[in-house]
C-alpha cells in the first residue's frame, strides 16, 4: 500500500499529545532467525511484508466430533513474498548516497548499502516488480502440502470422485502465480488431484474489491477522508518519526552532510530505507547476500513499521470507532464462504475445494468482519492507534502469504436424518474461534454449526 502523503504539520499537531502519550516503543534484540534472516521475535519490524509462517501446530489439532468426516474446504489467501511494486525508494536511497558520496560525506557503514541496494533493486527489477518471488512459490507450496496432510481422507476422495478444485484470483500477476504454485503443492503431495484441479479464474469483486467502481465510497475515504488525513499526518509528524529519521542518517551520513538535510529529506530518506529494508527478506532466494539489517538500528525500524502498520489500520483495518468504510465490502467475500459452504452442504455443489488468491487489501476487512484475533479494534478518532493501545499488528493479521481456511464436515447418520455440518476455521493455519456472538458445539471446540455461523456471521 502506498504510503499517504502527509498534510502540514500545523493539521498534526492538534493531535500530538494524546498520540506520544500511547505509543509503545520497544526495544530489543534480535532472536534466532528463519531463512529470510528475519528475526521471529522482531516479525513486528516488517509490518505486512513480513514473510509467511504457519501458526499451527501439526498433530496438535482438534479431533472432529465422532462420526463426523471432512466433505469440502475453501480458503481465502493472500499471495506468497512477492518483490517491491516499483524501484522509487531504492533510487530515492540511491540519489541520495550518491550526493554523499561526491561529498566524501559517507560514514564506513553508508559506504556500504549502495552495493546491497543496487542488488536489491537488480533482483526485483529482473524477477518483475510487483512478481511472486521464488520464496513466494515456496509459500504457496508448503501451504498447500500441509493442507493436503491435514485433510488426506478429503484429498482421496476428491481425487477418487473427480470433484472440482475451484480457483479463483485477483487477475494480478502475483495473485494467478501464488494460485499455480499452491496447486502445485497439492499434487506434489496428492498427484491423482492433477485431473481436478481447473484452470484459474478471475473474480475482482470478490478478491479485489477495494478497487472495483461499487466501492467509489471507499476509494473517495482514501483520497480526501479528512479524518483519515489527520491522522496519518499526526502520526507522520509525531517527534519520534524525526528523531528516528534523525538518527538513521545520523549513522550513514557525516554530521554536516545530514544536517544540511531538512527534516523532512530527513524522513523520506529513512522511510524509503525501511521499506527496502521490508523488502529484502521477501526476495532472501533473488538477493541471498542482502542484508538490510544493519543500517538500521532495530528501534528506529520499529518506529517507521509502526507508521507503516498505522497506514493499514486505518486504510484497511478496522479504522475509526463507530465507523465501517474500511471493511464492510469485505461481506462479499465473507458471504461467498458461507455460500460456498452452504452449497456443498445442501448438495447443489459437488466442488471438492475452492481456492482464492487475493491482497491485503481484501484479507484485512476479512478479518475485522470475522472478528479474527487482534484485528478487530478500532480506535477513538481523537486517540489514535498506537502499539500500546491496540493489538493490531501487520505482520499477524495479513503478512505474506496469510490464508483463512474452513473445513466443512458431515457426518453420516444410520437413521435416515439429514447430515448434520460443522465448520473449522483456521487462520495462518491455526485452529480459530469464530467470534464470540457464534456458539461452537461444545464449549472449547473449534468446531461450530454451519447453520449457527449463517446466523451469527450475517451483516449489515
């Protein structure tokens, strides 16, 4: 999501006070590392662009009710790791280097990202800006295998029945290319799928509705909300953003050289080394000798993730109390779930599986009208959203590669009745409670009556 151009800073001050007092700002150290070279415990420091983990824990899944068998799954997820959507901040970093550097004005660590940038930017611009990336693929791949693993009886008999596996995408390049590699995953772990598997359609209303004409609302809020406009710019002007911007060039720039440079130069420059340094663990496979890490201090990319994190709250995220403009188009992907369900269950669908492919921008309402974990509160308009006052994080509620995944059991009565169904969420492969207004079948089950969630999960 492109970063929102901040109004004066005369519009931000009003809010100023109440926003230093809530934000959270803390520091620590790094922990053990996954492939990407990013920290598990500082996931936090990448905001969205933190690479896919599975939350679940394998064989540590609850049992479904006795007699009751998996008939269907459906999922909504969000393309794998993917390469920057253009090379504007690496070049922004770059010019900027290279006036240092006519200077003589870089310190030893500056002399040394312009190499790790260009390389960064050769990786993305060769794979396609914006384009899947081979981590990505991998995403998608293992996702789907531990899809297949969960669920082995329903993948048998899919293939055994020729059932159709629906998939459908945004259209976008790296929707229809994380599409094809988690197909793929399945029949690496099931091949006879291969036959049921159909070609990919494209759905923009439902999985790319934030920039469809029946969402114009939405698109006006983005564009000249002007509460959404002075928050974002009370956050950008926040003094922490320029003592962060502050030091970060502090520590790759010569004293006189950084301090000829506005503040604002200042914050442009350290925000566009932030996303560069967002980018890098998303292309580890493209660009293996990059590592951002060191140029900037763990606290200050704390900081710019939080600014980035504020923009998805309040674009995509649950936003402003008592206002739903940031989610409520999400229903149609929330009601196609149901139906999808709802159809197998009333035997007007033989699909086996449907598969969705999508954006943050679609799994983010998804999951405030879900009433998924730590994606739901919203924030009072005159005490903006800051890391101490709210749980919603980027990097847990649409990192790369995030998925929602019901499964859709029956069981199969001897006495004539119908079939009785349940439904398991899971997210980020994790079992899930609905929200609370829907009951499960017993207390503590992640197992819930389809018929309750028709119910429970209607909206406005």
């Amino acid at each position: 999501m492109k970063r929102t151009a901040p109004l004066s800073v005369a519009v931000a001050v009003s809010m100023t006070a109440s926003l230093a007092a809530g934000v959270l700002f803390t520091a620590g150290t790094a922990a053990a590392h996954d492939r990407s070279g990013a920290s598990r415990v500082d996931r936090d420091l990448y905001g969205t662009k933190a690479p896919y983990e599975p939350q679940g824990r394998p064989g540590h899944y609850q049992k479904a009710p006795k007699g009751f068998a998996p008939v269907f799954t459906e999922n909504v997820a969000r393309h794998g790791s993917r390469a920057m959507s253009d090379g504007e901040d690496g070049e922004a970093v770059l010019a900027v280097l290279g006036r240092a550097q006519e200077q003589g004005a870089l310190t030893d660590l500056g002399a040394r990202l312009a190499p790790q940038v260009r390389t960064l930017l050769t990786a993305a611009s060769t794979l396609g800006f914006g384009n899947l990336s081979a981590r990505g693929a991998d995403e998608q791949r293992q996702t789907a295998l531990r899809m297949e693993q969960r669920l082995p009886s329903l993948f048998r008999s899919i293939a055994a029945d020729r059932r159709p596996v629906v998939v459908e995408t945004s259209g976008v390049a790296r929707a229809v290319a994380s599409a094809g590699a988690f197909t793929a995953g399945l029949t690496a772990g099931e091949p006879a799928l291969a036959g049921t598997i159909k070609a990919p359609v494209t759905d923009k209303n439902l999985l790319y509705f934030h920039k469809q004409p029946q969402n114009a609302d939405y698109q006006a809020y983005l564009a000249s909300d002007p509460d959404l406009a002075a928050v974002l710019s009370a956050v950008e002007h926040e003094p922490r953003t320029a003592r962060a911007a502050r030091h970060a060039v502090g520590r790759l720039f010569r004293a006189g050289f950084a301090e000829a440079m506005s503040t604002e130069e200042q914050v442009s420059f350290a925000r566009s080394l932030h996303a560069l340094y967002s980018a890098a663990p998303d292309l580890s496979v493209e660009a293996p000798g990059v590592d951002l890490t060191p140029f900037l201090a763990h606290d200050d990319a704390r900081w710019f993730a939080y600014l980035d994190d504020a923009e998805e709250f309040y674009q995509s995220g649950p936003a402003f109390s008592g206002r739903t403009i940031t989610y409520r188009m999400a229903g149609v992907l929330l009601d196609d779930l149901l139906a999808q369900a709802g159809a197998r269950a009333a035997g007007t669908s033989g699909n086996g599986a449907v598969l969705r492919f999508t954006h943050a921008e679609e799994i983010e309402p998804l999951a405030v009208l879900l009433g998924l974990p730590g994606s739901t509160e919203q924030a009072d308009p005159e005490e903006p959203y800051t890391y101490r006052n709210n749980p919603w994080r980027g990097a847990e509620v649409a990192p790369m590669g995030a998925n929602i995944q019901w499964d859709l059991f029956a069981d199969t009565p001897a006495d004539g009745r119908p079939a009785a169904y349940l439904v398991r969420m899971l997210y980020n492969e994790k079992e899930t409670a609905f929200k609370s207004s829907c009951r499960p079948v017993a207390k503590g089950s992640y197992f819930y009556p389809l018929d309750e969630l028709k119910h429970c999960l209607a909206h406005s």
